[in-house]
C-alpha cells in the first residue's frame, strides 16, 4: 500500500505537486536513488510490521551501501548494508514512524523512507 | 550653484530616492511572497528532521498548513504592526525553526519532543533556568554569536523595507484584527484552533507519549491540541470505581511501634530525592565493576527499602516528586504531564499538610532557582514554611561539583537546619549535582575519582565518558547518603529517612550498547529506595517493590503518625495494588485509586468516603 485509502485523487495530486514542489525548489531529491519502504503505510492495529526495503543506486556509481534503520524515539541504528542494487527484508518490528536510512559508505545520506499509519476503526 | 543647477541636482537625487524606494519595495514584495510561500514548507521540513524521519511521512498540504498556522497568524499581527513584510516572516520562521532546534536537541538526548509544559521550566525565567538550558546548547557561543548576528541583519532589513502600506490604511487595521483574535482564540482555545485539523481524530495521540502526537500531525499541531486539552481540563471523580474500591479494601495493617524521642517527642521526617540515582548493577556487564553504591546496598541487604517503580524516565523529576509529597499517582491525571506546572490550584494535600496537623515545621532545600517547574508555587501550595533555593545556597557558601550545586553541600544545609529546629520538622531535599548533561568530566571537584572509575566493555568514547560523569555523582549521592544518616544518627533527636531515586538518567546509547540484566527495556527499570529510621525500629522495605505514590502513606506509618482518610486508603491499597496492577481485582482498585485521587485534589475524598 503506498497511499492512504481515504485520500481523494485530488488530494494526492496535490500531495505529490506540493511534494514535487518541494524536491525541485529545495533540492532534496538525490538523482540517480531508487529507494523503497514496503509496506509504506499500513493500519496502526496491525503494528509491528516485518518490511523490505530495494534500493538501486548504480546510477551514482556507488558500490556499497548501508542502511540504518530507527523506530520513533530511538537513534538510528546500522542494520544491513549491501552492493549498489539490493532488497532485504526486516523481522516485524516497525512501528509507526520507523524510518530506513540509505547511506553512502563514507556516510552521506542517499534517501530516507519512513513508515507511517492510518487509524483502525474503533 | 544657481538656484536652477540646484533644483535639476535635487530632482535628480529625489528621483534617484523614488527609483531605489521603489526598486526595494518591489523586491521586499516578491521576496516576501517567496518566504510566505516556503515558511509552511520549510517548517514541515523542519519538522520531520527534528525527530529524523522522511519529509513525505505523514505529508499532506492540510497538515503542513495546520502546522503553520500559529506562524501564519503571528506574521499577520507583526506585520500589521510593523507595516513590513519581509521582517516578520523572517523573525517568525526564524523563532520557529528555533523551537524545533530545541526539540531535536530534547529528542536526542530524552527521546522525546518538545511539549507544551517545557515551557513552565522556564517558568519564572531567570539566570538558573538560563544557565540550565545553556548547558544543552551545542557550542553556545558560537550559537549566541550567530543569534546577535541574525538579530542584526533583521534589523538592518527592517531599516531598509519600505512600509508596506499607510498608518491608517484599511487592509492594515483588518490584518491586526484578524491576527489579534487568531491568536486570542488560540489562548482561549476556541475556533478555528478546536476544527477538524487539531483534533483527536486527526492528531491521533498516543497515552505512551507524544512523540507519535508529533510524528502524526506536526509538532506545532500537536502543542496546539495537547494547549487544549489543557485549557479543558477537568478532574472526574468515577464514584462507582471508588466505592468498588472502598468496599474491598483489605483490613488495615497492624500499627508501626512508634518512634519516640525524650518526652515523647515526634520523629523529624527527612524526605531525600536522589537526582536520576539508580542502582549501576542493573546495567549488564556493570557487576564486574567495583561497587558505587555501596551505602544504599548495605541498607538494602539491611532489608530496609525495595525497588521503587517511578512514572519517569530520563527526566520529569516533578512526576516522581509530586507523587512521594502527596500520594497521588500522576496518571490519575491522564492529561497531567507536569503537575507542578498544570494544576495550578491554590492547595495540593499531601504529606505537609497531614504533618502540619500533627505539629511539624516544614522545610524544602534545592540547589537550584525556585521557578524551575514551578517548584515555588508548588510547595507554597503543599504549605511547606520555608523552601531554600539555590541562591541562599550561595549565600551560605555551597560549591559545586561538575556543573550543579554539589550533594555535600545539600547534606551540609540539610544537617545544619535540623540542627537549628525547635520542633519536629519535615524536610524535603531534592538533589541536582547528578543532573544531566553529562560531560563535566575536568571540571568536576574530584577529576581523579571521576578518572579512577572502572567502566564494562563494549563503549564507545562518548558513551564511556558519560557514564563516568554519571557514576562519579552518583557515588558522591551515595556518600551523602551516608553522611546524612550518620549526622542524623549523631543528634538527640529521632528520625525517619527515606531517600530515592528520582528517575534513570537520560543515558540512550549506553542502554542500547549494555543493556540491562533483567533484559527489561529502560523504561521500565525500577530505582532504590531507603528507610532508616533511628534506634531499632523496624521500617517498611525487605526488597519489595513499590510504586512511588505509596510512599508518604508508609513514611508516615513508620514515624506513626496518623495520616489522613486519603492516606489510610492509600496504605490499605497500595500493597494488593503494587503486587499485581493487571489482574481483575487490580484493575478495580487502579481504578479506585484513580477516582479517589482525583477526588483528593478536589478535597473531597472524605465525602466519598463517608457515603
């Protein structure tokens, strides 16, 4: 899942303009990363969840990378690293909020994925 | 000059004034359009960075609206004021951003965002409050440099901005009506504050903390509700719950043998709150190290205390403390996250007054300024006499060790008042030398000790070096504790001691690399507690655990003194309670406990418990 149910298609466009927006204006987007948090939204009953990330960085020329990973309230910690094109999968621990960091070997950040909820019904 | 080359000079400069006036009202407009544009967008960025998660998460155009809000509404009141534009969304983005510096900087070191009632530590604000935050602060001068600095160029750009608009221009006085009753309805808690993006439903907090509050809505957002829910405070008495709980209490322990001076004199109460004092041994690896406690665990071993479970980690002194002085669990207050600084009520019962009843003076000491946590107010609503505070520490000739007022100079005041006392007294003394940060290691009192102190493997520099600092006052505590009993031991008069932990301290990384022994999480790790008491009086402990509110109710058995009804029905329902919270019957009397506490507070307890 990697929108919210009860978003409007209009209300996404308008998320994805403001995000669009943003990477161009501030020059967050990092060229050449593909890096992705499966599932990235999930119902908060359902927590913790196991995840898997992929990542694909042979565009920049990289050869390695590390992740590092940090659930709300905790500092992130290393986790995995692999070659400049991988996927892994966690155990279930990520609760809501917990963020995979994708980093260079001499420890530039690449990208930053985070976990998030929607609420169960009462 | 001719009259005629005069006036062509003067048009040309007036000309050449009209074209600059013009040329920066221009680019004041388009650049403050640019800023308005990027404040919200900049904030929410902000915003995810400061509790480290993606820009994306939780992103929607009404949430960072939302988290803007309280900005927006104050630029429109500065800029009506100013008849600038550009200024006040630089001064405001430039506050903000502060706010949110400040809470990356808490959320590092305490794993938790800023909250509303932060803002009462500094309640009060003078030099102590100043000179904590100050500690917390990276490379303050080069941050206070960089302040003067921005404050500067502001200024200069307020010089330079044309005024957007006439003194008495419609638009103006519409801006600074609309701001002004923008930013009374958020005081006040009234629309458009209480609408849909500020509510439960969209803020989705959690009763585990607010981080997820922040994580879920923004942290302005989040302060925003958290301020209402303040404003909307209630106490709720659930009657049914208490009787439930009344009707099951178990019969009253057997009354303590008292403790009695020559004449029948009562015991001094000496109540001692060891700042984040812990028992290191909890830590793995932390038994192969010699022993820094070794005065509380002699005690222990003794049989007198137990383990205390505390409603704080890492900080919240103020939970722990209001707890032990009245016997009130804090969460019995759902909305309560400080009490000091949120229920502002003219009385707090609690232990001082039961003793003041009984004919006790009473006597606060803290190393530290009165205003912090409201510390002040507080203790004049417990009713306590006398309350010394950092500055007639001073006075007195107290010293520090590492960066607080030092635990020998508390135990040095503490003796010398007790000595000077015409009748049985409480005293309360709560710590500060073990006060976080920890990294006074070269300016702490005994550099050697500090140096000397053994550490388990597996650390890295930092954490090493903040474990040491840590260590080195907490066996300074643990000496004073012991000065203090052996200088109450020494005098005429009878005693009851009790000393505790507050809380752990903020020490995240070295948890994570150590671990604890029972391989429980941080948080929920249990701290000492003590209770000596004079002659051979036998004193509640032998190891058991104890929730921090059962406390006065047992120091006041042990110095049998009669408590109060609300007492008597805590000392009834404490140990079933502290035994077993989850089952059935615990969770009748948790929720008795509840209402009876907030019954308390409105000091109607007896009526409930009459009917």
């Amino acid at each position: 899942m990697t929108m919210r149910a009860t978003d409007s298609i209009a209300m996404a466009h308008a998320r994805k303009a403001m995000l669009l927006a943003c990477l161009a204006g501030a020059g967050c987007a990092r060229q050449g990363v593909e890096f992705r948090l499966e599932p990235a939204v999930v119902r908060a009953c359902e927590l913790p969840v196991a995840t898997r990330v992929s990542w694909d960085v042979t565009r920049l020329g990289l050869q390695h990378v590390d992740i590092e990973v940090a659930n709300l309230g905790e500092a992130p910690k290393a986790w995995t690293n692999g070659g400049a094109k991988g996927s892994e999968t966690s155990g279930a621990w990520a609760q809501d909020g917990y963020t995979v960091i994708l980093k260079s070997r001499n420890g530039v950040e690449l990208a930053r994925r985070t976990l998030t909820t929607v609420a169960c019904p009462d | 000059m001719s009259d005629e080359v005069r006036d062509m000079a003067n048009a040309r400069a007036g000309g050449h004034a009209r074209d600059s006036r013009r040329w920066r009202k221009w680019a004041t407009r388009i650049l403050a359009s640019l800023a308005l544009l990027a404040y919200p967008l900049g904030i929410w960025w902000l915003d995810r960075w400061s509790i480290g998660v993606a820009f994306e998460a939780y992103l929607s155009w009404q949430r960072v609206l939302a988290n803007a809000a309280v900005g927006l509404s104050m630029i429109l009141l500065l800029a009506a004021i100013a008849r600038r534009l550009l200024a006040p969304i630089l001064l405001v983005s430039a506050l903000h951003a502060l706010l949110y510096v400040v809470s990356s900087i808490k959320y590092r070191l305490l794993d938790m965002v800023l909250v509303l009632q932060d803002a009462y530590f500094v309640s009060g604000f003078d030099a102590s409050s100043f000179a904590l935050l100050w500690h917390y602060v990276p490379s303050p001068w080069r941050t206070l440099g960089l302040a003067v600095l921005a404050l500067l160029a502001l200024a200069s750009l307020y010089r330079l901005e044309p005024p957007c608009c006439r003194a008495r221009a419609w638009p103006r006085l519409a801006a600074a009506g609309i701001a002004t009753a923008l930013l009374c309805a958020l005081y006040f808690s009234a629309w458009p504050w209480t609408s849909r993006m500020y509510d439960k439903a969209h803020v989705r907090p959690s009763l585990f903390g607010f981080n997820r509050a922040a994580l879920r809505a923004g942290l302005t957002t989040s302060l925003v509700y958290y301020h209402n829910q303040q404003r909307h405070l209630a106490l709720k008495v659930d009657a049914a719950a208490l009787r439930k709980a009344l009707s099951s209490l178990p019969p009253e322990p057997q009354a303590q043998p008292a403790i009695r001076g020559t004449g029948g004199a009562r015991p001094d109460i000496v109540i001692v709150l060891s700042e984040s004092f812990m028992d290191p041994r909890a830590m793995r690896g932390m038994d192969g190290v010699p022993d820094l406690i070794p005065q509380i665990r002699a005690q222990l071993a003794a049989g007198k205390g137990g383990r205390l479970r505390v409603p704080a980690f890492g900080g919240g002194t103020v939970r722990t403390e209001f707890e032990v002085l009245t016997g009130m669990p804090v969460r019995a207050f759902p909305e309560v996250r400080y009490p000091y600084v949120e229920m502002r009520l003219d009385r707090i019962p609690g232990i001082v007054g039961v003793l003041e009843k009984a004919g006790y003076a009473s006597l606060a000491i803290h190393g530290n300024s009165g205003g912090v946590w409201n510390r002040l107010g507080t203790y004049k609503a417990m009713g306590v006499d006398r309350f010394i505070t950092k500055s007639e520490f001073r006075q007195r000739g107290a010293t520090e060790d590492g960066k607080w007022m030092s635990d020998r100079s508390m135990t040095d005041i503490l003796l010398r008042e007790l000595g000077h006392a015409a009748k049985p007294t409480l005293a309360i003394a709560i710590s500060m030398e073990n006060h976080g940060p920890y990294d006074d290691a070269g300016k702490v009192a005994d550099p050697k000790a500090m140096a000397g102190i053994a550490l388990p493997a597996g650390l890295d520099a930092a954490g090493a070096g903040e474990l040491r600092s840590y260590l080195y006052h907490l066996h300074n505590a643990d000496r004073e504790f012991g000065r203090l009993l052996a200088g109450l031991r020494a005098r005429q008069r009878p005693f009851v001691l009790l000393f505790f932990g507050d809380h752990l301290p903020a020490l995240g990384d070295v948890y994570d690399r150590l671990g604890f022994a029972d391989g429980a999480e941080p948080g929920r790790q249990t701290v000492p507690w003590v209770m000596a008491a004079s002659g051979d009086v036998a004193v509640p402990g032998d190891g058991m655990v104890t929730s921090s509110w059962q406390l006065p109710s047992m120091i006041l058995r042990a110095a049998s003194v009669p408590g109060d009804a609300y007492f008597d029905f805590v000392s009834r329902i404490g140990p079933g309670l502290a035994a077993d919270d989850s089952s059935p019957r615990g969770m009748l009397l948790k929720d008795g406990l509840y209402a009876a506490a907030n019954a308390r507070l409105q000091d109607r307890f007896d009526d409930y418990a009459r009917n």
